[in-house]
C-alpha cells in the first residue's frame, strides 16, 4: 500500500507539474472563451428589457384609520391570490387585445411575474419583453386593468397602484460578463482536461525515477544527449528517456 500511495503521489506531483508547464495555454484558451463568450452574448442573443410597477393590497373599502395587525396579516396572504387573478386569461387577453400584441395568452404569461415585495402587502409587477417600449406598455396596461378584475373577483378589499410603471434603459439579459466567466471556465477546464488526458496516455520515461518505480531496480547511469550540452551530432547515441523509451518495450 506504501509503494501504491507513492506512486499516486509521484503521478498528481508530475500530472501538477505538466498542467504548471502548460498555464500560459491553459489561461491562454481561457481567455479565448471568455472573449467567445462576451462577443456571443452580445451579437447573437436578443437582448431582453424588464418594466416593473408596485401595487398595494388591502382588505378593507373603509376608510378607518387604524389598522390592525390581523388586518395586515389578511392582506399579504391576499397578494398570492392576487397574483393568480393578474396572470389569468381574463386580464392578460385583454391586455393583448387593447395592445393588439402578437402573442397568445401563454407567451405573455410567461413574461409577467408578480410577487411580494420583503414579505410585506406590496406587490411588485415584472415584464420581460425583447421590446422595451413593449415591456413598459403591457405594465401600464396591467395597472389600468387589474384592480377592477380583482375587485369583481375577490368582491373584498382593494388594491392601489403606489409605484407607476418604469422600464430599464439597458437590458436585463443577457450578461455578457456573466457569460463571459462562465465560458472561460468552460475553456479552463476543457484546457486542463487536454493536458491531463495527454499526461496520462504518455506512456514514455521521463526520467530514471520511472525505470526505477516500473522495473523496481536501481539506475547505474545515465547516457545524455550531445543536444542536453547544446550541440547536435550523428555520433551521438544516447537518448533520453523522455525522448525514445517506451514502457513495456
């Protein structure tokens, strides 16, 4: 077992080495795909344009002006019901009928989101869409529509807008640094797995440390090359290990 962990930590030492002697080409391809990458995200990814409004949710039409804890409590577990009646088919159809959208109700009820804000009774409106203008025109058709469907559906409370439908200037995605990074990832491993693979079926000797751990006997001498002294010659018979001999010849 001794000489068994000797030879595996000889192997990951010299495997380490191989991968330290390739690093400028293993960061080299990194970058390579990194710059991939950015460029792919860039000039073949349809970017993609969020718009966002807040509505508030409460349970009550009167206008007391205390409100209870219980009160609060009723009215953020109403968001969740909410959120089901702004994506149904009765508010978004409308809203592709009044914007005469090419979409059908599917397309368009993956695009909208809506959640609560920290768990609180505001709710936050999201539309992803690759037409800014678009994304910002179906938010604010959603704030006109919504809060009369819900009123006639829940038949209790209300729901008012609080933050008036705004649209990002850049796009949401895709990140091109994100993509980026995980590209030159991609290509660090791909890099690294080369070397390794290339490592492993190199069945030559490196060195006399190798004749000795294979044959399990002790090396005499070395004959160099003339090349090692920096001068080539036909009369030079000696070879290296890593250059001509094969294990198992």
């Amino acid at each position: 077992m001794n000489q068994e962990d000797r030879e595996i930590e000889i192997d990951l030492l010299q495997l380490g080495r191989a991968l330290w002697e390739k690093a400028i080409y293993i960061l080299l391809v990194a970058v390579i795909f990194g710059l991939l990458g950015f460029a792919g995200s860039k000039m073949f990814v349809t970017p993609v344009y969020q718009a966002s409004a807040k509505m508030i949710v409460n349970n009550r039409k009167d206008d007391t002006q205390y409100v209870t804890n219980d009160q609060l409590n009723s009215a953020k577990s109403l968001v969740d019901t909410y959120a089901i009646i702004i994506r149904s088919r009765n508010v978004l159809n409308q809203v592709i009928a009044e914007l005469e959208l090419p979409e059908t109700y599917g397309q368009l009820y993956s695009r909208v989101s809506v959640q609560a804000v920290n768990d609180t009774q505001v709710m936050k409106i999201t539309v992803q869409h690759t037409d800014v203008s678009t994304a910002f025109a179906i938010t604010e058709k959603i704030l006109d529509i919504a809060p009369n469907m819900i009123m006639d559906a829940v038949e209790a409370g209300s729901v008012k807008t609080v933050e008036q439908a705004y649209a990002s200037s850049a796009p949401v995605s895709p990140s091109a640094q994100r993509n980026a990074i995980l590209m030159a990832m991609v290509g660090f491993a791909l890099a690294c797995a080369v070397v390794a693979i290339k490592f492993l079926a190199d069945n030559t000797y490196k060195t006399d440390l190798d004749v000795q751990n294979d044959f399990d006997l002790p090396v005499l001498g070395v004959i160099p090359t003339l090349e090692s002294c920096g001068a080539r010659s036909k009369y030079s018979y000696g070879y290296g290990y890593g250059r001509s001999a094969k294990k198992g010849g």
